[in-house]
C-alpha cells in the first residue's frame, strides 16, 4: 500500500513538472507513466529528474522571459477577465496585439491566415465596476449602451471604443455596460444589476449582435443533430458523437491547463509565450486531420487584401431564428432602443459568392419588440453603404483578422446613432 502512494505522488509529482514545459495534456501524460515506468525501481532517480526540470524552467525563464515586454495574452480582454461577467476593477494597461481573434480561431489550419494579421496597440482601461470606461462613469452617464464584445470592443483600443467615440462625437457622457461572451438575457440581467446606479433620465440602448446573440428555431446554437444519431453537426461538418465529445472535452482540460499555468507561472514565461501556442496549434492540427474538419475560417480576397470571416457568418435562407426577448416591464420602459449589429460577412456581402443571406433575425427582433413598441434599429445598410467609402481609402471598417468592428465601422455606426439622439 506504502509503494502505491508513492507511485501515485511520484505520478503526480512529475505530471505538474512536465507541465510546466506548457506542452499537450497528452504529452504530459504520455512523459509521466514513460518515466515512471523506466525508473519504477529507482525512485530518487524520478525525483531527480524531476528537480532538473523544474530547474531548467527556472532558469530559461529567468534567462529568456525578463527582458521580454509581450506575455501570454494577444489582448487585454483575457488578461483581465473575471467569473463575474466583469473585468478587473480600475485597470489600466497597454498590450501589443499581434492579430485578432480570427487568426486565433484558425488555429494554423489555413496558411492563408497570415495574411490577415494587423498587429496593433490597445489600450485597457476600467472603472470601479470592472466595465470598460475612462471618459464617464455607469452613474454620471447620459447614455449607456449595453452589449457584449461588440460594445466592450475587443480587438480595439481604448480611445476607439463605442461608448467614447459616441461621447466625442455627441457632446454627451457615454458609458459602456457590457462584457465580452454575453446573450441577450445577460444584457437584461445586467442593466438590473445597474438600474439603481444608473441616472433616471439616462438614455438606455442594447445591441443584439447578428453572429452570436440568435439560435435556429429548435436547434441548439452550436450543435445539431443530423439524421444518424450518431453523427451531429458542429460549424457546417459531421463529427462523429463520441470521438465528437472527446475532443471537446479534450479541448477544455487544454483550457484549463491554460488556467493552471497562469496561476503558477508569470504570463511572461518562456514556455507560456513561445511553447503554449504551437501546443494548441498541434493538437487542433491532430483533431482537424482525424475529423476532416478544417478551418472555420473563410478567407475572402477583398481590395486587394485578404480578410478572414468565420463560419458562423453564413446564412441558409430557409433558416429561422429567435433570441431573447426583454421581459422584464420595469427595464422595458428604461429603454429608449434596440440595436442590430451585422456580421462582417452581411456587411462585405457584395464581395461574397454563393453565399445567401436572410434578414429572419432582424425580422424576429422587429416583430418582437414592435409587440412592445420599442424601436429596432438595424446598422446593417449604414456600414454596407460606408463599405466603397473607406475601400478607396484601402480601409476597411471590421478588423481583417477579426469578427469584431474596428474604428471605421464603430465610427459609422455612433454617427447614425447620434443622428437618432437629435432627433
């Protein structure tokens, strides 16, 4: 029983060591019993070995990571994320962004993906309630627009975001109330959680993004099943159910391994910055071969530039839709509209081919919120028609490698809003 519990810590013991080197799970696994098996007579051996590497992480971190100014983050929304659907309070910082999300979400699988890399600067600042505000605060604001990442604005910096931006272009005090990977419900449960702070006479406008924020009528958002049960669909491809819901499980001890590192290591760290990356890379190359799945990304040459668009971003026209509808008759009456944010690919629609589109969600937020009788505005037609404008300027108005919009596009799309303000 004695050797059980030492094999069972020198497993242990050795399975955190070689995760330090920010490799697969798998490896880390595959590492550990190796060892275990070749010096399973010699245990001061295993500890041995395992002291070594702990030391060469030391020391190539020491050596390697100091002098380096970029860390494990590509933006600052990750790096100051919380479980509280908020971001640390009263950060300010500056990261390097050496692309955006798409290129990401690609994960390697397309070598076209860097060509739509756009390195950039983003400031992060937040206030006392973990939002992403610098000009005006939640309970001084005269506007608040409430949103998920579109309004927080990942990918951009600070001085671009919607909330600022409205505010220089209006004159008035915006302020954001809104936080990457939120749904339509959310938007309602967070402007609850603020009423009582926000001013009573503050114009209230929520934005439903066309990409994440609808779901197929008796479909599940993200996976639905085909005609053999024992196949279902993920991102346009068949994956067979277990192997299916191996991956993804495997996908999220990865994440969590992620986690694990960031608590125990320096988001600076050698192994984090330059082994982390190519570890993921790896094993999504490894499941993306064995599914014949491929990249979810879509690449469009546009203007001479190529710009990535996911999957998600394409429509079947015999498809409806719903979303969360506001319920809650206290909050109803606090907003003065509701807002539809097109994907990029509706909005460079006239560059795409053999894609179809249908207007069933901004039809469905129409026709439910005309029920109420509260407006819906769609920024659909105000960036298409903006799309030849900043072309000839060899601009775009989303960021090429990046679901989200940038200057150009939150620019447009305030200056309508403002209009609709003076009105």
């Amino acid at each position: 029983m004695k050797k059980i519990l030492i094999y069972i810590f020198l497993f242990f013991f050795t399975f955190i060591s070689f995760s330090l080197l920010a490799l697969p799970i798998l490896f880390d696994l595959i590492f550990s019993i190796s060892i275990l098996s070749f010096f399973r007579k010699n245990f001061i051996s295993i500890i041995i070995l395992n002291t070594l590497i702990l030391a060469v992480v030391l020391v190539i971190d020491m050596s390697l990571g100091k002098s380096e100014k970029h860390g494990y983050f590509y933006r600052a929304h990750e790096k100051y994320t919380t479980k509280n659907k908020n971001y640390q309070k009263n950060i300010s910082d500056t990261i390097f962004m050496p692309y955006g999300d798409v290129y990401v979400i690609d994960s390697g699988l397309n070598k076209k993906r860097d060509l739509i890399k756009v390195p950039r600067v983003q400031k992060f600042i937040t206030d006392s309630y973990g939002m992403r505000n610098d000009i005006s605060s939640i309970d001084e604001a005269e506007i608040i627009l409430v949103g998920d990442s579109f309004i927080t604005a990942n990918g951009t910096s600070q001085e671009d975001i919607p909330s600022n931006l409205l505010s220089k272009i209006s004159g008035k005090k915006v302020a954001s109330l809104s936080y990457g990977g939120l749904d339509a419900k959310d938007y309602e449960l967070f402007i609850e959680k603020y009423l009582n702070v926000i001013k009573k006479d503050a114009k209230i406008f929520v934005f439903y993004f066309e990409g994440n924020d609808f779901f197929k009528v008796k479909k599940k958002p993200s996976i639905k099943k085909v005609d053999d049960d024992n196949y279902f669909e993920w991102r346009g491809y068949q994956l067979p159910l277990v192997s299916g819901k191996i991956r993804f499980a495997y996908e999220r001890l990865e994440r969590n391994k992620d986690k694990f590192l960031l608590k125990v290591l320096s988001e600076k760290n050698y192994f984090l910055r330059n082994i982390r990356a190519k570890s993921h890379l790896l094993y999504r190359k490894l499941f993306s071969k064995y599914h014949r799945t491929g990249s979810p990304v879509k690449y469009l040459n546009i203007n001479d530039k190529t710009v990535g668009f996911l999957y998600h971003d394409q429509f079947n026209t015999n498809d409806d839709y719903f979303t969360y509808i506001f319920k809650n008759n206290e909050i109803l009456k606090r907003v003065n509209g509701f807002f539809f944010i097109p994907t990029k690919m509706r909005v460079y629609s006239q560059y795409t081919k053999n894609i179809s589109f249908n207007d069933n969600k901004l039809k469905y937020l129409e026709n439910e919120y005309n029920i109420l009788d509260k407006p819906v505005y769609d920024l659909s037609q105000v960036l298409i028609n903006a799309v030849p404008k900043y072309l000839t300027k060899k601009q775009y108005l989303y960021w090429r490698d990046d679901t989200h919009w940038n200057y150009n596009g939150i620019y447009e799309s305030m200056n309508y809003i403002n209009d609709l303000i003076k009105k």
